[in-house]
C-alpha cells in the first residue's frame, strides 16, 4: 500500500472512532437524565440488565464499565444530598 493511501485510511477511521465516541456520549447523557429523573427505575433497570448480562456470561469488562456509568451519577446524587444535610 501506498503511503498516502494508509494515511486517507487512517484519517478515516479515526473520524469513524470520533464519530462513535460522540454517539456514545450523547447516549450516555441520555442515560444520566433518565437516571436524575427517574433514579430507582433507572437503577433496578440496570440491576436487571447487569443480571441477565452476568447469566449470558458477557465480559466482565463490559459489565464494570455499564456499572461506572451508572454509580457515577448515583455517587453525584449521593453527594449532593449529604451536602444538603450539612
């Protein structure tokens, strides 16, 4: 392959990569609204998904990152009503 053609490629695949990395995010602050919104569904949600996902066997990588995501705003919420408290 031709150098310029390796470099067209890998310009395109990282557009790619930064195009995916958007959606992502978009999706997960969707997923932060729906959880500030509606917290314990939201959890219990998750709790179901996190269960089949664990009887599925799915990676445990992708599991730790789906919990992440969703203690990050509970550990937020969490936070802010302690403060509130004080």
């Amino acid at each position: 392959m031709s150098y310029t053609r390796v470099l067209t490629e890998r310009r395109r695949a990282l557009a790619s990569a930064r195009a995916a990395r958007g959606d992502l995010d978009a999706a997960v602050g969707d997923l932060i609204g729906v959880y500030r919104a509606h917290p314990l569904p939201t959890l219990t949600g998750a709790a179901g998904i996190g269960f089949v996902l664990a009887q599925l066997r799915v990676g445990g990588g992708l599991i730790r990152a789906g919990m992440r995501i969703a203690s990050g705003p509970a550990w937020g919420l969490v936070r802010q009503y302690l403060r509130g408290l004080s």
